[in-house]
C-alpha cells in the first residue's frame, strides 16, 4: 500500500458551508484540519441567498423587537418538517438556535435587525430578516405565532458570500488548512474504519494552470447554473486539466473525515434512478458541479445507510410582487392548487403533482396593477427581470374568465367555477377553501383576466430552481455515518446535504443553511472528541 502524501487530525472533504463549519468546531477542539474541494471552495453556499433560518430570541429578532421562543418555533417546524429527524433533534436545533448565530457573529458574519414589512420570497438589500417560510400561511397562524426567522447575511446582491467568505477567513485565521484544485476519490478503509482519502490534486500544477482552472470553475459555479450546456462544456476542460496535470495523493485522517459534498441534483442519472417521475429536466438545477452525489457514493460504497434519496425541492416563486400572493394558482383542468401565500416550494410540490407539471396563475387588472406598481420597491435585479419576463412573455389576456381560459388551453368551465368558489367565499366571509387568510384574499373580477404560465416547462421565462434533499443517514447525535448493516461506520461523519438534516422533507429558505451548520459543527465537534479519546 502506497505511503500517506499528507495528513491531519481531521480532513474534512468538500469546503462549502457545512464544510467550513464543519473544519472551524474540529479546530476549536483542538485538531488539526485539512479541507479539501474539487473546485474553489464555497460551494453551493456561495451561490445562495445567504438565509439562515434560527430563532427563539436570536439578538437580531431581539434587536428588531421581534419576541420568539423555543416551543414556538418547534410548533412551526414540527409542521413543516415531519419526520426528517427526532423529535429531540429537531428541539435541539431550536434550542442552540440563538447560540448558532453568535457563534456565526463571532466568527465574522454580519447580520442586521431589519425587518421586511411585506411578505417576499427575498427581500431587497433594505432588508435583512423576513419571513422565509410558511410563517404566516393559512394552516401556520393557527399552530404557531409568525415570527421572521430567515437571517439574512448583511450583503448587496445575492448574500451567500457574505455568509461563507467570513467564516472562511476566521477558519484560515484559526489554522485551518485548505487544498483545493482537489478531487477525492475513495475512502480509504482499514480494518472496517475511515482512516483517509485518496484523491487527485493539482496542486503542483504550474501556476498559469492554475488559474486558467480557477476562471473555468467560476464561469462554471455561477453562470453554469443558468445554462446548463454552458456547465458541461467548461466541466470538459476541467476534466481535461485534471487528467492532463492532476496527481493522485493519498491523505491520512488520524481520527476522522467528515463529508460535507453537497447533494446530487448536478447528477441527472442519480436523480432520475432515485425519483423517476420527477421532472428533473425542466429544472434548474440549484448548486455546483460537485453537486453531483459523489461523496454520497463514496459513503454508500464504505457501507453507509442512506434515506429520503427521492427527496427533491422545486421552487416556485410568485413574489415579489406581493400581490401576486391575492392571485389564483390553478391547473390545467381550471382547478385551484395550493394556499397562494405558501411558501414558493410548496407551490412548486403542487405543480409537481399537477397533469403535466402545468399551472398558472390567475390575475384581474387591479390585481396586475398593483404587481406592477410594487415591482420597482419590493424586487432586486433578478426577480424584477424575471417577473418582467413572464408578465411580458409568459402570460395570456382576455376580456373574460372564459375567454382567458381558451387561450391558454386550461379548462374554461373548470376556471370559472374556481374564480366563484373563490370571489363567494371573500363575499360571505367564509373561509378560503384551500386556507388563505383574509387579509391576503382579493376577488378576482375586473378584467381583462390575464394567465401567467408558471408551469415547470416554463424554463425560459420563468425558471424553476430545484436540489435534492436526501443523503446518507447519521447519528443524530454525532454526525456519524450509519452502517447499512447497524451501527455506524467508525472514523466517517457527514453534515450538510450529504446527510439527512432538518431539511430533508420539505424545504423553507435558509433551512439548508442553518442546517449546515448546525450539522456540520455537530460533527466537527464530535470528530475531534474521537481524536481526543485517542
């Protein structure tokens, strides 16, 4: 057996937001860290909106006046996220959830008590603590007091790199080491335990390759992610450098290595072995090119367990503008979906589950006016431009609810008993049939009646973001990895979407991110008392 090229007391492998966490808690312990990425570091959480979901009095709710408890919030997300883990886990995220945010603080990242007035999907840079969830949804009042919990990093623009370039920066300053140009491979197993990795690296690549690698890996991280014949034809002249320059190594982990690779929705085959009938192909899908289950497949193959592989998240946002929450979602048969104010995955399940993934949304003039009229003050770039675009482009008018229907090819009869069932219960102040609260419902009765088309096959004006939300299965406790035949595999640990988390039922923004690091300092922590107990 070849010899070790390198070591540490913990090597941690894939150094996005779990990842950093992940290598900061192992070197508060004590340990020496090694972390290692295929491209950059960052991952998808440099992508991201930068939202971490924490409350029970965080100092920034507390700042912004926002009284939150711990039972309060576990009533909520009990609702939202099932069974993805324990009852007691689940109540041990809520109860270090104001903890997670001064260790965050303390480790550099910026936060704001700026409270969003007005229910969005993301708020603008005035803002940074809103409602990211179902908070204020029908069904959610009833079972827990709303409450803002989505903190978002203080950042212009998209905030995920004022989350991870913090935290980055405190884990070099606290003596973390990072390799990155560095693809693992295998785990290396001896005697039934994890004790290293092998990889390809490039680290003694010439300089000038160097960086052509590192620009091709930025134009593959972000623009990759909105044209995806874009991505793979970069990851060609990626894999061309690897194999050109690449060098295998060998790294020794004396106590243990901790997967923090990120899911696989950048993996087209897993997703459709794991979930056949989901439409993976009219999705965007969310994250990195390492995004690819690899590291998940390294862990099967050592034996782990895995669950909620068929999990997936689709997004589909209607606001801002916030009036869209009064509009009406329906099918092609003219039926109604879904709570319009539900949070945008919510919608997107229902889609999912719609006759051929096709859905619009209904709009009265006053309601189009109003959209437009908030557009300017409740949107950043992106979402002004994307729904421009399907006001503009992915929409339908008529005079009529009928007239409307035809043109769009959704059921005229069907659309118009919905918009009755609809305008007779605001009428009679009835309940929603489908749970709106009051002060988000809005008639819809004075033309023209315009559809807007927010099916899945939407892909050019209204793009539909989706990851994966599965992994393979950890002590709760530790963040070990579970062995398919009991027990755990010793020496290996996981956190983030690698793993089974928080999220894995169901998704609200910045529940992927509080569970990074929730679960990847969970296990750089438990990691090192393995190394502590020699």
């Amino acid at each position: 057996m070849r010899a070790w090229d390198d070591e540490a007391d913990i090597v941690v492998v894939g150094y996005g937001g779990a990842g950093v966490c992940a290598a900061l808690a192992a070197r508060e312990g004590g340990a020496d860290v090694l972390a290692v990425d295929r491209y950059l570091g960052g991952g998808a959480t440099v992508l991201s909106g930068g939202i971490v979901y924490a409350g029970g009095g965080t100092w920034v709710q507390r700042e912004a006046g926002i009284d939150d408890d711990v039972d309060n919030m576990i009533a909520y997300l009990e609702a939202e996220v099932g069974d993805a883990v324990s009852a007691a886990t689940l109540r041990r995220f809520c109860e270090q959830s104001p903890a997670m945010i001064d260790w965050l603080t303390e480790h550099g990242v910026p936060f704001e008590a700026s409270v969003c007035p007005y229910k969005t999907s993301y708020p603008t840079d005035d803002y940074y603590l809103y409602y990211s969830g179902s908070e204020n949804s029908g069904g959610y009042r009833e079972i827990a007091k709303p409450r803002q919990r989505g903190h978002r990093a203080h950042g212009r623009g998209v905030s995920g790199k004022a989350l991870f370039g913090p935290l980055a920066s405190s884990a070099a300053a606290h003596g973390v080491r990072v390799r990155t140009g560095t693809r693992t491979t295998r785990l290396v197993l001896e005697g039934g335990r994890v004790t290293g990795i092998e990889a390809v690296t490039l680290d003694n690549a010439p300089a000038s390759v160097r960086r052509r690698f590192a620009a091709l890996a930025r134009i593959s991280s972000k623009p990759g992610v909105y044209h995806q014949g874009l991505r793979a034809a970069v990851q060609k002249l990626l894999d061309r450098i690897e194999r050109v320059h690449g060098v295998p190594v060998r790294i020794k982990a004396r106590s243990g290595v901790v997967l923090t690779t990120g899911g696989f929705i950048a993996n087209g085959a897993m997703v459709a072995r794991h979930s056949p009938a989901y439409p993976w192909s009219q999705g965007l899908p969310l994250g990195t090119a390492a995004d690819d289950g690899s590291g998940i497949t390294m862990a099967l193959d050592a034996g782990a367990a895995s669950g909620k592989m068929d999990a997936l998240s689709t997004w589909r946002f209607i606001a801002p503008p916030s009036a869209f929450f009064g509009a009406v979602a329906v099918d092609a048969d003219g039926r109604r979906m879904i709570d319009e104010s539900r949070y945008g995955a919510a919608l997107g399940a229902a889609i999912a589950a719609a006759p051929g993934h096709r859905a619009w949304l209904l709009v009265d003039a006053e309601l189009a006016a109003q959209a437009r009229a908030q557009l300017g003050g409740q949107s950043v770039w992106f979402q002004r431009m994307q729904t421009e675009r399907l006001l503009r482009i992915g929409s339908v008018s008529g005079g009529t609810v009928e007239e409307v229907a035809r043109r769009a090819g959704v059921d005229a009869a069907g659309l118009r008993a919905t918009v009755d069932a609809h305008n007779h219960a605001i009428e009679r102040d009835s309940p929603d049939p489908l749970g709106k609260p009051d002060d988000l419902r809005t008639p819809i009765r004075t033309g023209p009646f315009t559809l807007l088309d927010i099916s899945f096959t939407a892909r050019l004006t209204y793009p539909m973001p989706m990851l994966t939300l599965g992994g393979v299965l950890v002590d709760e406790d530790t963040g070990a990895v579970r062995a398919e035949s009991g027990g755990t595999i010793p020496g290996l640990y996981a956190a983030g979407r690698a793993a089974v988390g928080i999220c894995s039922n169901g998704y609200v923004s910045g529940l992927s991110l509080a569970d990074c690091v929730f679960s990847g300092r969970r296990a750089g922590a438990h990691s090192v008392e393995e190394f502590q107990r020699g």
